[in-house]
C-alpha cells in the first residue's frame, strides 16, 4: 500500500488530494511538524530535507509536493488526472510550475518574513516585495481563468489540486482579495466530493 507522509495544513494537502480523487487506497502517516517529528532520524532517513509531504510505494520514495502528484496522476493514467501527451500535457506541466515559482515562492517569502525567521532577522521590506510579485503573477492566472472551469481543458488535473491549494495559502494572507475569478475558482475547487479539508480547517484540527 502507498504511505504518505504528511501533515495536513502543509502542501501534503495537494497529495492527499490526488490520492482522494484517485480514488485508491493508501496510508497517511502523520508527522506533526510543530512538535518536530520532521527532524527525527528515522524521518530525515526518508527526506534529508526534513519537508513534507513525502510518498513510499513499495521500495519507491519520492519528496516534492508536484513531483508527488505527477507521479500519481501518470501511475493511474486511467483516471484521466494528467493528459497523456501533446499540448495539453505540456499546459499542465506549465501551470504547475508557473504556481511552484510564479506563487507560491513569494507565500514563502511572506511566510518567511512575518512567522519563520527569528524575529530579528524578519524583514518587512520583503513582505511588501512579496506581496507585489504574488499579486502581479496572480493576475495572469485571473485572467486565464475568465471563462474556464478548469486550468487546462475541459477536465480537471491535478494542476487544479496543486493551483487550488495555493491560492487557499493566498487566500489566508488576503492576497486575492483582487482577483475574484481566482477565489471563485479556488472555492468551487474545495467543493468537490473528493476534496479535502482548507488549510485553516487543517490547522486549526491539529491545534485542538
């Protein structure tokens, strides 16, 4: 059975929703980060990186959230998650790195700068930098999305998973509070049968 490895208010989400959407079996191995069950040797054995989310099939381990799902939606091809050549496989392979760079770095950044480093080495410079570069890339994605249901085709890909996920991270630091397009899309993602909880649903379980 795959195992993944994760925690569910950090990008293990994206996997979990492939997994959900996929619709097979699989184990969720919870590795709470803030009580640092990341850097324990027997994690670091799986992940030198200490990150999450991590997936072991069989004698298989894998790390990186969107290699992660690529990997999945190509496993199962039946289930029609990733187109299977041409153009259309290309479009998917360009979205899921245009959020991996174009978005999600500066929600890194933010993070960064407001939570994660010490207090003394924050700088509020970078949050506004930030901030705009976020909102400047945003608006291509709003724009694209005039009209469509779905970042590539007809049919929803696992792009749709990884995009509707980051734009929640956004979403919780008001940076779409601009692009109404883009929160329509985000919130019509969250309402599939098979989607799984929001980041701050997710973070407020594991604080309980």
């Amino acid at each position: 059975m795959i195992k993944l490895y994760g925690f569910p208010p950090t990008r293990t989400i994206r996997v979990l929703w492939t997994l959900r959407e996929l619709g097979v079996d699989f184990e969720l191995v919870n590795v709470n980060m803030m009580a640092g069950e990341n850097r324990r040797p027997e994690f670091l054995a799986l992940n030198p990186a200490g990150k999450l989310p991590v997936l072991v099939d069989g004698d298989f381990v894998l790390t990186e959230s969107v290699a992660i799902v690529l990997y999945l939606a190509e496993k199962y091809p039946e289930k029609r998650l990733l187109p299977r050549a041409g153009e259309a496989k290309g479009q998917v392979t360009k979205w899921l790195l245009f959020v991996a760079t174009e978005l999600e770095q500066p929600l890194w950044r933010i993070a960064r700068h407001t939570a994660i480093y010490p207090k003394e080495e924050r700088l509020p410079g970078e949050v506004a930098l930030a901030r705009r570069d976020f909102q400047d890339m945003a608006s291509v994605m709003e724009e694209h999305m005039r009209e469509r249901q779905f970042l590539v085709g007809d049919a929803v890909t696992v792009a749709d998973f990884v995009a509707a996920y980051t734009l929640d991270w956004a979403n919780e630091v008001h940076l779409l509070d601009a692009s109404p397009v883009l929160r329509a899309y985000m919130d019509r993602m969250y309402t599939r049968l098979k989607a799984p909880s929001r980041i701050a649903a997710a973070l407020a379980s594991v604080r309980a």
